[in-house]
C-alpha cells in the first residue's frame, strides 16, 4: 500500500467511525494517535494533518491531535496508551500490533481504529465485517483480502502460471504451506505457488 493511499485510508476510517458523533460533544475534539516509531523518523504525521485539514478537520481549530511515540520500543505501548486515556481523548488510533493491544487494554470505552496487518489473525477483532467490542480499522493483510489480491494480479498477468509468495515470519520457518484461501484461489486460476519466508532470502 503506498504511503497516500494508506494515510488516507486512516483518515477515512478516523473520521467515519464513533469519531463524528463523539466529536459534537466536545467543543475541540481530541484524537489521540500511538505510533511505534520515533517522531524524528516518522513521516506519517505531517501528511495526515494536511490530508484531515482537507477534508475539515483542521489541528486546534476543530480537533486535536495528540501524538505519542513508542521510539521503535513495544515495551513502552501500554504506557503511552494508558496516557492517552488519561488525556481524555475522544478517539485513540494505533499502528501495529501492540500498540493497538496496549490501547485495547487501556480503554474499552474510547473508540479505537488499529491499523494493523491483519485485526482478525491477531485476535484484535472478531471479523472485519463485525469487529465487536470499541475497535475497528484497516487489515493490510488480512487473509480475507487473498483472494482480491490474487485476482488483481492475474488481471494484469494474466498468463502467469507459477507466482511466488514472499511471507515474513517471526517463529523462524514455520510458514510451511499458504494460507487456506490463497492456496484455493491458485488452484482455481491454474497456477503454482511458490512460498518463500523473507528470512532466508535475506540471508
């Protein structure tokens, strides 16, 4: 997903959530945002205030973006998250896996939008049709999403027979066969995949 598209798809899911309804009963609405990176490294801030100021939410004349980093250091989530709450933010957004799990924990009040690579695999969400309990948010690869990818693909290549599948894993090699959908999708389509972990390409 490329960096416009996915600002603005956190936006999008920022704005169309609880956020609006919350957002009349407070005279500055405040959004509370727990990235994982440094804010020297971060590039994400900046585009997102100029995309919401776009299209109406503009920082400290009608909303409030508190940001806060967790400096590359996951340890730190839960503290960050739980700062927020006391901030008394009206909307938390979080980015990965532990931070949206630290701002779970924190709050089951406060609408929560993660941005994570996929809600429902990490037990965040229960499906992304119906997320239950005060989270929502964006799957950047969710195993819903497969099969679409795979046949955008085959749009453009269409002759394409053998399609390798780069997968990153964090237990060492234990991606052994693709995921269930995926391997259906191949076989309907007349291809071969082709699994291979990004750990042993890299060495």
């Amino acid at each position: 997903m490329r960096r416009r598209d996915f600002i603005k798809a956190t936006a999008a899911v920022t704005t169309a959530w609880p956020f609006a309804a919350r957002a009349q009963q407070s005279a500055m609405p405040v959004v509370g945002i727990l990235r994982p990176v440094s804010k020297e490294s971060d590039q994400f801030q900046e585009p997102f205030r100029r995309y919401m100021r776009a299209i109406g939410w503009e920082d400290g004349r009608n909303v409030r973006f508190l940001f806060v980093w967790a400096e590359g250091q996951n340890e730190r989530a839960p503290a960050l998250a739980g700062e927020l709450v006391s901030q008394n933010v009206d909307l938390i957004v979080a980015f990965g896996d532990p931070g949206s799990r630290a701002a779970q924990r924190a709050s089951a009040a406060i609408p929560i939008v993660a941005m994570t690579d996929d809600m429902v695999g990490s037990g965040l969400a229960a499906s992304l049709a119906r997320p239950g309990g005060n989270t929502t948010g964006v799957s950047i690869l969710a195993s819903e999403l497969d099969v679409k990818r795979l046949e955008v693909l085959h749009e453009f290549v269409p002759q394409a027979r053998r399609i390798a599948v780069l997968a990153r894993t964090r237990r060492g090699p234990s991606w052994r066969a693709p995921r269930p959908t995926l391997a259906w999708s191949f076989r309907c389509l007349k291809s071969k995949i082709r699994p291979r972990l990004a750990g042993r390409l890299m060495r």
